[in-house]
C-alpha cells in the first residue's frame, strides 16, 4: 500500500515488547491524517478504475495527482521513526509450506 515494500512489513522473531511498541506505531499512523487522507482519496473511484488507469497508460489526471501526492506525505510517515521491526533492507524469502 502507497508504495511500502511488502519485506518491510516482515516481524518474524520479535519480542513481544518491540511488537506491542510496533503495534501502537502502526495504529497512530493508521489514525493519522497521512492514512486518512490517503483512504479517501483512494475510495473516490472503484478500485477496478485505479487499475484500468495503470492498465492503459493514463496519467496526469486530477485524481491521480492527489493519490499521488497522498501517498507521498504516508510514505514520509511510515519512514518517521518507524520501529525497528518494519526496518528489515532484505526481502524476507517465503517459506513453502
């Protein structure tokens, strides 16, 4: 979601602490203005459209630019003293099960 690789979301092996301290990170910046802003620009369209646009090429348009923009100002929170646990550099190798 707005651009944040799936490996860093990885918390394989923490401590309960640094997780309860990740969880609380993680539900303020969903609470934010960043998040909200983010989700309802998001919800203007159907989602079918937003892939129809990336599908075809189409860019430039209004809405795009707020997503855009939106997505930025989340991307900057989610870098803002983000917990230890979701600042893995390597992609986490999935398990086959």
């Amino acid at each position: 979601m707005a651009g944040v690789p799936k490996h860093q979301i990885h918390v394989r092996g923490a401590k309960t602490q640094k997780l309860a301290d990740a969880f609380d990170w993680l539900h303020n910046l969903k609470m934010g203005h960043e998040y909200c802003n983010y989700v309802l620009i998001r919800a203007l369209l159907p989602e079918a459209t937003w892939e129809r646009y990336s599908l075809f090429g189409i860019d430039g348009l209004k809405e795009q630019i707020l997503l855009t923009q939106a997505a930025k100002a989340l991307r900057q929170q989610w870098r803002n003293k983000r917990p230890a646990v979701f600042n893995s550099e390597k992609k986490v190798k999935h398990e086959n099960h």
